[in-house]
C-alpha cells in the first residue's frame, strides 16, 4: 500500500550538521505554508488511500496543533498503520503528545543525535539527556509507545566514551527503534563546509576520523543487537516487529507521495521531486523535477540497503556477474539460495558497492 510523506521545513534554529532543506522563517511564512501545503493535498488526485503518513522536517513536532490537525484531516484514512512525527528534544508537552494521539499520529521520531552535553553544543542542540528521558515518558503516558531515537556517529568531539554513554541512554530509555547516521561531511550543512574549507568554526577540527567514525558505528551494531535491536537497514534498528512500515517503503520499491518543500513521491514509474524553496512552494512552483525511474537498477541498491539482502534472479544474475562475483570474492558481498547481502564489512563500504552496480 502506497504512504504520504509531508513535509515541514521549519525550525526554531539551523543545527550545524543539518544538509536539509529547511530553516528559521517568520510566523507570516509558517501560516503562508500551511495554505500552500493544504493545497497542494487538495489538488492530489487520490486514486489509492494511503496506510502510512510521516511528517519530516525541519521540526513538525512545532506545527500549530489546529494546522496539524487539518493537514492530517485532508490526508484520505484514518486508521492508519502507521503514523510518525519527527521529534525535537524539548519540545514536547503533555498537550502536545495528547493531540497527536487524537489526529492520528502513532510513532515518533526522537532527533535526540547525542546524549553527550559538549556533542550537543557543539552543534547547537539545546537539549539534554534528562529531556528525552522526560520526552519519552511524556509520550508514553499520552499513549504513543512506539518511539524512535536518532544518533549520529562522526559529530565533533565524539569519542568512544561518549559514544558508549549514549548508547547506555538507549538501554535506559528501552525505545523499540533506534536509527544511527553517519556524519556526512558536505556543503550543504554548515559543520560540513567548515570541515571541507579546513576551518574550526562549530567544531570541525574535533570531528573524528573516518576510521573512529566507522568504529563507532560497529559498537552501536553490537550494542543495539545485544539490546534485542537487531539492524534491519544500514541506518535502522528495531526490536523484531517494529520496523518502520514508511521507511520500509523506499526500500522496497513501493509508491508513495510527498507534499511540502523539498517532498519526493514515486508512483512506481516516475519519480518526481517539489521545489527546496520555501519562497517558491508558496507562490505555487511547486514541482521542479520528474524523470523515470530506472526500477530494475534502483531495485537493487535500495534492497541492498536492507540486512535481509535481496533476491536476484537468472537474468538479474548473469547481467550483474561481474560486479557480484568481484565484491563476492573481496568480501563486501555474500550469497545464499539466490539473495545477496552486504558483509558486515560490505555496510561500511556500502556506497562503493552501489556506484559499481549503477555502472554496471
């Protein structure tokens, strides 16, 4: 079944890691959004009702609860198998939680990042460990258990001990999924430029190494498995039966629709992608891509993503020799009655492996 994606570009202030399209916007801005983004759902022409919504951002856990409300309304279904909302640290209340459960929202997404005080500084998070804690258990008692907490590997000042502190949070805190990124180090944050331009602004000369970064990455992989959080994606945990069902989406190839700056949808043939302009989403220029999808190739480092592998078959198998018996035979690669996986080793040089079957 197809899900939505809504987009909410806007946050209270800019994190120093953050590559999104979103930012700080006046008030006149946010309301001007929310006609745009109820328009252009009312222009959709719905030929399926949707079993998963998720609203990203920027920060939606910030959206004026009657705004969000009537956005959830316009959206076809209510009882839907899964509804998220991304989460900041700090700025939930009990009125808060207890109106998400009441539009509909079953799942949200902590972007907690670092339990680590200095960590959250250097990039600007406001919040502490003892706020997600207060967090979670507001959450809960509104009746939304099914909780998620983001953590990335690689931020300034990281080092194995304050990763093993963050990781003794999520023991703590017990939530059913835990999602860990890598830094990406790129010019479309700000922390990223800095590192790339040799600079030291936002602690771009403490950012560990690539190698500790990947260490760092290999401890919570066996941390989070000895939690009962096995990894079911790169980038994604879960106790056993509680992936996440949109997530899974994108990996598995299946259709959704996304509404809202910087939104992408996919019908299963095309994709098309809406313009990063707050300004322009606004005036109407909303859509600003759409190519066809090469399903066949795409298919395969989307299912690669996943731990589980994928299947390929004879024809698929004979195309791709090449490529799979060279990262077979290095290692990043292993085979059992047709599926593919990545190694253990294989994840940590994932977009390698993938570039080489885009080129194959």
């Amino acid at each position: 079944m197809p899900g939505v994606y809504i987009s909410f570009p806007f946050c209270a202030q800019k994190c120093s890691f953050c590559n999104f399209a979103s930012g700080v916007h006046s008030r006149d801005t946010e309301r001007a959004y929310y006609d745009a983004l109820l328009a252009e759902i009312g222009s959709h022409p719905w030929e399926w009702t949707p079993d998963t919504v998720y609203l990203g951002g920027g920060t939606p856990s910030n959206m004026d609860l009657p705004e969000l409300a009537r956005v959830l309304r316009a959206i076809p279904g209510t009882a839907w198998s899964e509804a998220t909302l991304e989460a900041a640290p700090g700025t939930i209340t009990r009125d808060k939680a207890e109106a998400w459960k009441r539009a509909g929202i079953t799942r949200v997404s902590l972007g907690v990042q670092s339990f680590h005080s200095m960590e959250l500084a250097k990039t600007g998070r406001r919040h502490s460990a003892q706020t997600v804690v207060e967090d979670c258990a507001t959450l809960r008692a509104a009746g939304i258990e099914d909780l998620n907490i983001d953590l990335i590997a690689g931020l300034p000042h990281q080092t194995a001990s304050t990763w093993a502190e963050s990781l003794e949070w999520i023991e703590r805190l017990d939530p059913p999924h835990v999602s860990v990124y890598m830094f990406e180090i790129d010019e479309d944050s700000r922390l990223g430029l800095e590192v790339l331009n040799n600079g030291a602004r936002y602690g771009a000369n403490a950012v560990p190494s690539d190698e500790l970064a990947a260490e760092l990455y290999e401890t919570a992989v066996d941390r989070l498995a000895v939690l009962g959080i096995p990894r079911y994606e790169i980038s994604n945990f879960a106790t056993p039966g509680r992936e996440s069902l949109h997530n899974l989406k994108y990996w598995t190839m299946q259709p959704y629709v996304g509404f809202g700056v910087d939104a992408h949808s996919f019908d299963g043939r095309t994709r098309v992608g809406n313009t990063e302009s707050v300004a322009d989403y606004i005036r109407g220029k909303v859509e600003v891509s759409r190519s066809d999808a090469n399903v066949d190739e795409e298919r395969i480092f989307t299912g690669l993503r996943l731990t589980k592998g994928l299947e390929f078959g004879p024809t698929e198998w004979q195309r791709h020799r090449a490529v799979l018996e060279r990262f077979l035979d290095a290692g990043l690669l292993e085979t059992e009655s047709g599926v593919v996986r990545l190694t253990r080793r294989g994840v940590l040089l994932s977009n390698e492996v993938f570039q080489e079957f885009l080129a194959a």
